[in-house]
C-alpha cells in the first residue's frame, strides 16, 4: 500500500527553486489522492508558474515515481494570485490585486526597458498583467509597446487602458505628442500620476506594474503615500556610482514601509558578438554584494546585449521579439523570482470585514 506519508516525504525532496521551500512547507500541495497504483497532487500557486510547470510536472513525477508501488504520478496545477498587504491607511485601487514598483537610484541604468519586460514576461507565464508609465517628464512605455492610440473614454470620467501585446497600459505619453516637453511643477506631476492610476478602467490585474522616474523626488513621495503598493524592485548597474544610488533608493522604500522585493542587477556583463569575449564593463558582482547587505534578494542579472535595445526601441521588446530566447528566457526568471517572493508576504485581509457604519437613531 502506497501512504500519505510516503508520498509527502517524496514531495518534500523537492525545493521549489523561486519559493525556496519545499511544496509542503509552502502550503503549495492542497490535496493528494491514492487510487491503487495512481498518485495525484494537485498543487496551488500564489504565483504564475505556466513556463515553469512541465519542468516542475516532469521532476515530481521522477521523485514521487520512486516509491515502492507507485506505477503512474499526476500532477495538477493551479495558480491563484491574491491580493497582499500594502501601506496602512491606504486603499486598494480599483480593478488591482497588486503594485509592484520598479525604480533606480539613478537613470540610465534601464529601468524602463527591465519594467517593460517583466511585465511582459508575468503575461507570458498566465497573469493578467499592466503596466503604469509613472515617468510625467520622460514618458517612454508608448514607444516600447509600440502604441501610440489615444485611450477612450466610454463613460467621460475614466480611461480605457491601452492593450499592447497582452498588457494593459497607460502613460501621459498617450495624451500628448511625443515631442511635448512636461513643464509642470511637482504638484500637477503628482496629480497627474494618481488620476492615471485611479482614473484608468483596469481589468481585473493581477499584477501593475509602475515604471517609476529615477531618484528619490515627489513622484516617489505621492507613490508611498497615496498608492497602495505591494513591493518594489530595485535595478542598478554594477557600477559603484549606480550602485551608491540604488541604495538610496532602497532605503526610501524602507523608510515608507514599502517591502523591497529584490535587485535586479542590469548590464551586468558583455558579450562580443563577433568574438563571444564576456567583458564586465560596468564592474562585477556589484549588485549581489547590495542585495546581501542590505538583506534583500538578488532576483538575477541580465547582460549588455545590443539586442535588449534594438528591439525595445522598436515596440516590440525581447519577450516579445525572440519569446524563446536566450534573454527573454532570463527576464522570465527574474520575473518568477519577483512574484514568488511577493507571494509569500503578508496577504490583505482589509476586503475580509464588512464596513461599520454607526447610525443615530
């Protein structure tokens, strides 16, 4: 006979790689089932996990096919994506589960370019996915989907977001030319900011992805204070001035009781594509050794490829461009680790108890 037990204990050989628990101790198995010689899992993720299941199906089945009796191992996956903890006092935003801010010390480290395709890349693995372009001054999300339409508007207060290659989308940049400078004080910059947000028709997100300015300025201000955001990430180069930065990003974050969820390092290496030489331009390790002092996790690296801005520039950007590739193939994994760690952060519970409302009769 084939127990419980043994099946648990075979299960729990296998540490999720974006989790870093085991399936068991993650709350990741909901029910197992033993009929005769046939074991079924049926899994739950709090995460999109679609480019990621028939490695996971496949390793299961190898592990759990090693129990005495077992002659055939199905494995069902289902995702559930939920609503987690933001700011105190703040309110959740309409047809949202989830923020995640991606921000820089500095700019020129490509930010925009990460935020882009790691929305694209949380599209691909089966999240429902959008994208704000938080940047008033020096919109650039319009060019890098390749979308220049002018959002509707069907009730004459709020915004349709923009569709482009699966995502939602909004940013100033629809409702101005693209050769338009902003000169407006801090003030519109930041009213500006919560009217896209909240003013947008989103559908039923998953995940919004904000594609901040760099620095530490009054956009970020009104993001901590107004916009209830689940976590950030921060990109940085390799370089020390980058670097010096990011950690004062890192620490506004801190500061405003935002969780970092990670540091995706950019630009991290060369490769000659004449040659194939790998040269550390911008220096080495820089953003593991941030990652480990400042106690956050290091979601992953992505190289300097002339590639990355080809195709961006163009609208249509490396996940969408070369989905099978080598760097999508990197943006996708970066993109797991950032939502598996937001997974396992404090859930909502705000929308779980009914509104008091006291009345003088």
């Amino acid at each position: 006979m084939i127990s419980q037990a043994s099946v648990e204990t075979a299960v729990k050989k296998y540490i999720d790689p974006y989790l870093q628990k085991d399936l068991v101790s993650a709350k990741v198995v909901k029910n197992i089932q033993i009929d005769g010689d046939t074991v079924t899992i049926n899994l739950t993720f709090g995460y999109p996990t679609k480019g990621y299941n028939n490695k996971l199906i496949s390793q299961l089945q190898s592990i759990v096919g090693e129990i005495d009796g077992v002659n055939t191992t199905n494995v069902n996956i289902d995702n559930k994506v939920i609503t987690h903890a933001v700011q105190k006092g703040i309110e959740p935003v309409k047809g949202v589960k989830n923020i995640v801010a991606i921000a820089s010390g500095k700019g020129g480290v490509g930010k925009s370019t990460t935020a882009v395709n790691l929305a694209l890349a949380l599209s691909v693995e089966g999240a429902n996915v959008g994208i704000l372009d938080a940047d008033i001054y020096g919109p650039s999300q319009p060019r890098m989907l390749g979308a220049n339409a002018k959002p509707e508007s069907k009730d004459g207060n709020s915004l349709e977001p923009i569709i482009s290659h699966n995502l939602q989308s909004m940013s100033i940049g629809y409702l101005i030319e693209e050769d338009t400078p902003m000169i407006w004080r801090g003030p519109m910059v930041t009213q500006a900011l919560e009217q896209l947000l909240k003013d947008t028709q989103w559908d039923n997100l998953d995940y919004l992805i904000v594609d901040l300015p760099p620095g530490t300025g009054d956009t970020q201000l009104t993001l901590a204070q107004k916009i209830p955001v689940s976590g950030a990430v921060i990109v940085t180069t390799p370089q020390d001035i980058a670097l010096l930065d990011a950690r004062k990003g890192l620490k506004m974050f801190e500061k405003v009781n935002i969780p970092v969820i990670g540091v995706v390092e950019n630009m991290s290496i060369h490769i000659c594509n004449k040659c194939g030489n790998e040269e550390h331009i911008f220096g080495k390790g820089g953003g593991v050794r941030m990652a480990q002092e400042q106690e956050v996790d290091f979601l992953g690296s992505l190289p300097l490829d002339i590639k990355i801005r080809a195709e961006t520039d163009s609208g249509r950007p490396s996940v969408v461009a070369e989905p099978e590739g080598r760097i999508a193939q990197i943006y996708g994994e970066i993109a797991r680790h950032m939502v598996a760690k937001l997974s396992l952060q404090a859930k909502d519970y705000t929308t779980k108890f009914p509104t008091i409302k006291v009345v003088n009769d």
